[in-house]
C-alpha cells in the first residue's frame, strides 16, 4: 500500500550531499537503577542533547502489546487508514509530515495524550477497549519515566523543587503527544551510491523531552554539535531521550535540543513510538531563575502556545528557537 511512482519518488530528498556520517563517538549511556545516573543525565544533555536509557521501569509487555497493535493497524488497507481524511494535526497521515510541503518515507499515528474517542474509536475498529489500553498503559509508563528523568535532571542540577519541570508533564492540562511512526522498506535506497532516502527530515522536537523506542531496525541519526551525523545503533529494549527546545529555553541554553532525523531501510520495516512531554498551553516557557546565576536571559518571553504555534507554521528543518531569541 505505500507504492509511489519514479517521478513521486523523485520528491523526496536525499542526502548525497550532506555532511559525513560517522558511527563514533558512543551515544551516552545512562543507567537509571545507578545512583549517579543524575549527573551522566546532564552530561549527555549538554554535550549531545540525547541519551539512551537501561533499567528504565517500563514493562517489556507494555511495549511488546503496543508494537504489535501498531503493525496490525499499519498494515491495514490505505483505504481504511485514510478514511479519517489529512490529520489536522492528529490522526493518520502519510508521506506529508506538518502542512508546509515536508515528504519523507513514512506512514505515522499522531495522537494527544488525553485520546479524542471519535478519534481511537475510528482508528481501532471494533478493537477499542484493547487499542485504549495498551495505548493508555504504554503512554502513562513512558509518561512516568520521563518524569523521573527530569527530576534527575532537577536533582543534578541543584535545583528546587525537583518537580519543576516534572509538574508541567502531570498537568492535567500538559500539552503532550503521542506517535507512531511506520518506515516501510523503500526499495529505492542504494546504500552503495551513497543515496539514502529521508524517513523524517532533520528537525528538533519543540517539547520538553521526548522518549523514543524503535523495533531493531536502524535508520535514526543524530546531529552533533559540529553538524557531522552520527548514526544511533537500534536498540529495541532500551529507550532514546532527546532534549527538546522548551528544555532548552528553560535551562537558558545550558542544554541543547537535539537535532535528528531517520533515513529510509531498503530491506527491514522501522516501528517507532515516540511520546513528547510538552506544557500546558498557557505555561511561560523561559529560563528557570535559579539556573541564571546573573546571567540575562537568552530568550523573549513566550507561551508554549505561542511557541507550538509557530513551531507548527514552520518547516521541518526551519531553526524554530531563533525567532524567540533576544538579540
Ligand atoms: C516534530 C516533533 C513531533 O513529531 C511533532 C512534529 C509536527 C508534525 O509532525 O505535525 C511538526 C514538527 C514536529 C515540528 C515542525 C512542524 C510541526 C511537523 C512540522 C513541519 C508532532 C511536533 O510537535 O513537532
């Protein structure tokens, strides 16, 4: 069902021309059963932005459950995927990514973490109370460990209370989502030629953190500061953190958001499910006092909805903080 013509084909990007892609240095490992894991957390998050996790509490079930509801609905009819229309932006959507003309070699599952009935109830047929579950059970538990991580990153941090960037994904009002991303196989990947088809094109998550797992099928890379790509081995039971810019604003630039995108597999199928811890609507994103240390802010003040707004009028790969920094 994700079959496109030569000249379709020819829309999507690739990225002959981009800068080398290496396999080195190591992605931060961080262990979150080992009591120093706090300051391995910062560490990562300051030099890369990104880290993987072991020890991470989610139950194997929780994913293994969601994985394979996930493959039955991707493996569906288009048809029957479509039939909710363009997702606005929740919903199916495939190919186009946002509505500013990005394409990349993906079929995806966008959802907000409180679940629109009209919306699951469409998307799992007669499977809804199943579907809800182990949609509910995943998301409150990669919900969970987030948290976690981030009163890590208080704690590590020295600064009180621990919860203070926690609160904002407990909210009942938090503006998080959920995604579930489907990489078919692109037959038109030609390794050898150095031609790799763009799955989801480079960008950085506008959210506080997001917490990604992926079956065993690589295609993820990061950006490292110097602009060099590196590529994230797969690792189907551990989890993938990214920095995302609200986290970023808040810790005045102390941390950066990570630049990433996935490239296209000629062979294997890549499953991701992504949970992005955002704020309530209304927060002020801005640098948390007692990170200043007299220094200025680098940032003007802005709401999460103001900054999601024009996060959304943005293209993908756009540069999205430099609008709200202070000159
Ligand atoms: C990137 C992070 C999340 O996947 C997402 C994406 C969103 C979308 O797919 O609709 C955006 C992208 C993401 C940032 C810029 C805009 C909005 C696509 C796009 C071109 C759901 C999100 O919140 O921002």
């Amino acid at each position: 069902m994700f079959v496109l013509s030569k000249p379709a084909i020819e829309q999507f990007s690739d990225i002959r021309n981009s800068k080398p892609t290496t396999l080195f240095p190591q992605i931060p490992l961080v262990d979150l059963s080992k009591p120093d894991s706090k300051h391995q957390i910062i560490k990562a998050c300051e030099e890369f932005g990104f880290f993987k996790v072991i020890n991470h509490g989610v139950p194997i079930e929780f994913i293994s459950r969601l994985e394979s509801e996930a493959t039955k609905f991707f493996s569906l009819p288009l048809c029957e995927k479509e039939k909710t229309g363009q997702p606005k932006p929740y919903g199916y959507g495939n190919k186009r990514i946002g509505t500013n003309g990005d394409v990349g070699w993906v079929e995806y599952l966008l959802l907000t973490t409180n679940q629109d009935p009209n919306l699951l109830r469409f998307l799992s047929g007669e499977n809804l109370e199943s579907f809800s579950f182990t949609l509910n059970s995943y998301m409150s538990a990669a919900k969970k460990m987030a948290c976690e991580i981030l009163e890590m990153i208080a704690d590590g941090l020295k600064i009180q209370p621990r919860n203070v960037f926690s609160k904002l994904l407990m909210d009942v009002q938090s503006d998080s989502i959920f995604r579930l991303n489907h990489y078919p196989p692109c037959p038109d990947v030609q390794p050898m030629n150095g031609g790799n088809m763009i799955g989801f094109g480079e960008h950085t998550d506008p959210q506080i953190i997001s917490v990604l797992r992926s079956n065993n099928t690589s295609g993820l890379q990061i950006s490292l500061r110097d602009g060099s790509w590196i590529s994230v081995p797969p690792d189907q039971n551990s989890f993938f953190i990214n920095v995302g810019d609200s986290l970023q604003v808040m810790t005045n630039g102390r941390f950066k958001s990570v630049k990433h995108r996935v490239l296209a597999n000629s062979v294997k199928s890549r499953l991701s499910m992504i949970y992005f811890g955002g704020p309530p609507l209304s927060e002020k994103i801005a640098p948390l006092p007692s990170l200043m240390r007299g220094e200025q802010s680098l940032y003007k003040e802005f709401t999460w909805f103001e900054y999601k707004k024009s996060a959304y009028d943005s293209r993908l790969a756009d540069n999205r903080l430099m609008h709200f920094e202070r000159i």
